[in-house]
C-alpha cells in the first residue's frame, strides 16, 4: 500500500465513477447549472497533454438551429453508416442498426462539440512518429468530463456519427482544427445498468482476458 | 442538483483524482502488488469504446531483457526527437529537451505496453467518416488507468516517444495492431505539484478560457 494511496471510501469513489459511467442518449430535457459545467470544463482541462500542448477546443452551443444543424448533419452520416454497415455486414443488421438511438442531441441540456486545435504541426514532443497523440490526449480530457459528469449525477454521450469536414464547416473552424466529438450532456431519467449496446443485443462484450498479453502478441500464461 | 449525484465527499474523490493525477517519469523501484495491477486493467477494460469495439489490448512486459531493449528503442527516438526539436525551434532549445527526464522505464514497477488490435476495418459503426476513433477510446481506457493509480497512490507516465514499426515488431504484434503507449507504473516518492514540463521550465500552460468558443470558432463572449 503506498502512502499517497487516497482513504477508502475514496478510492471505492474514483472506481464507481469509472465502472458507472455509460455512453448516454437518452436525456431529460433540463438545464445543467453553469457551475456544473464549469467544473465539467476545469476537469477537462486538468487532462494530461503530450508535451503540454492542451491540444482541445470546445465549442458551447447555444443557438437552438445550431443544434439543429448540427442534428441533422448527424442524420445524414447514420443514413451513410446505416448503408455501410448494410454492405459490409447484411441488410439485417443494417436495419437493426437503424433502430438503435445513436445520439441525444435535440434533448440533452448541455451541446460542446470536442476538436482538435489548429497549428498543430509545431508540436513536436511526443508526436514525431505519433502525430495522432493529440487525439489521445483530448481524449483523455473528454474522459475526464464523462467522470466527473457521472460523479455530478449527469449522463454524457460522444456522437461520432458526422462528417468533420462538414461540421467543421458550419463551426467555422481554421485549417488545421478537426472536430473530433459531439458531446451531450444531461439530465438522464437513469443511467443504462450496462452498456446500451449490450442492453439492446446490438453486440456482446468480450472480457479482459482476451486484451491480456505477456512479453508479445501471445496469450497471457 | 441531480438525484443520481454521488456524495459531497464522493464528487471531491473523482475531482480530487482529476486534479492530482500526473504524467510520472520519476519511480522507486519497488514491486506493485498484484491486485492493484488487476484493478488498474479493470478499469481500463471499463472505459467506453466506440461500437463497443474494445480496441484495447495490454501487453504485461515481465522479461528485464524485453524491458531493455523497449528503454533502447526510447532512447534512440528521444534523440531524433531532439534533433527535430534542433530544426524546427533552436539548439538551445534542443539542448533543454535533452535535459527533461521523459520515460521511467527501467525503474517503474510494473511496465505495459497498450496497442490498438488487429482487424479494426470491419469495424464501422461510428468510425466511418473517424476511424481514427479507436484511438479515442484506448486513450480512454488508459485515462481511467492512470485516474485509478492516482487513486491507489501510484504513478502513471505515458511514453510516446518511440518509433511504433520498431514495437510492433520487437514485441511481435500481427499486421494491422499498433503499439500507442509505453506505459510505466509505480510507487512515487512524490508527485509533482504541477505537470513537470511546467515544474521544470519547459512549457507554461494555457487557461482553460482560452479553449472555449461558443457556437462557432470565435472567442467565448
């Protein structure tokens, strides 16, 4: 046991939050109080970042036909992946597809939409042979505000059914930043028990032995 | 407030995890213990993945020889890092890089190496227009990692300094896997107050405000 170790209950804290945390969408259509998302936003600031770069963007959306463009830029890629998934899987399962509840956008309280910034070739730390370590650490922060969105009460989503090019369009962002998330926030009736991809039977989860390896590509002895 | 809000002394333990949690380069060669390292892969194995894809795969490095010759490919990336570093900023500024301590690995307790699986293409769902989200959600699952050590009074420090063909090929991952993170693990004889790269001089950090826009890439009124 190390000294620094947190109490308990504390610790018991940190790994609820992470075991209850589940991809939401479905909301309540109520506000989330500025303080609570203020502090949503501090945790995603306290991420770690490659080479201190603190590579992420967030776009607070409050016009209400933005989020409706937004939502229907969404439409038209489940539309896409509804067609890709009938192609590469069977009809059947694009149809099972198009019955799920991919997103919670007109509903949740709280729209940010998540990118990467611009300039980020300057960036040399830790991103020479790994450009995409930028990604890591937005997604770090993202995480950061789904558990602490979890801890405050709130369900979040990530929504990555869009066209980047076409959101980053009608956000006006520079060359160079790419949206990367669309993240609901809100108000949940509950929390899914497990996660709502397994819920529904859309696909079943594989366990922690099969990502085990020892020494190599081999199974864990 | 929501009626799923954990305790006042529950929120401040995932906050306090968020804020304390650190990027370490710096360990005490001692052991962890094996329940810890099970616990820090459960709740990794927790985090959300994008169609439920569980990207993730851990490689758990026991072999001191293997441990070498990972500290070996660091090294040598470290110094084409610094030659980069040489060109596009200065040779002082190399200079100052070279000095910054930026992997553990040969003093960490436990060292594991996280990759992306093989055969990601047939995975579509909310990767069509963003296969890349894959990435996102390993990062994900190493954040919930790294969140749970703090927690359990261990440090985290991610390695991305590394060449990933050299990795995949030493630690014999199969076509299409891919090695994103050299993770070290261990006991601290302290955390840094602030990210070392602010501690040591190299970098200062930028306020959160200055990431935030509103319904479009212009500054947050």
């Amino acid at each position: 046991m190390s000294r620094y170790a947190y109490s308990p209950q504390d610790r018991a804290a940190v790994y609820r939050a992470i075991a209850e945390r589940r991809d939401m969408r479905h909301f309540l259509p109520l506000p989330i109080a500025t303080e609570v998302l203020e502090r949503l936003l501090t945790a995603a600031h306290q991420a770690p970042s490659v080479g201190l770069m603190q590579p992420w963007r967030f776009i607070r959306i409050t016009e209400r036909s933005l989020r409706h463009e937004i939502h229907s830029l969404v439409e038209k890629e489940r539309i896409r992946t509804a067609k890709a998934i009938g192609e590469y899987e069977t009809t059947a399962r694009m149809a099972e597809f198009l019955r799920l509840k991919v997103e919670g956008i007109l509903d949740c309280g709280e729209l940010l939409v998540a990118a990467l910034c611009d300039n980020r070739d300057q960036h040399v730390f830790g991103r020479r042979t790994l450009p995409e370590m930028d990604l890591a650490s937005v997604s770090c922060a993202i995480q950061n505000m789904w558990l602490a969105a979890r801890a405050e009460g709130l369900g979040m989503g990530w929504v990555s059914i869009f066209d980047p090019l076409e959101l980053a369009q009608l956000l006006k962002m520079p060359n160079g930043a790419k949206p990367i998330a669309i993240l609901c926030f809100g108000h949940v009736d509950s929390f899914y028990r497990e996660p709502m991809l397994v819920e529904t039977g859309w696909k079943s989860a594989q366990p922690l032995e099969d990502m085990l390896f020892e020494n190599g590509w081999k199974p864990h002895s």
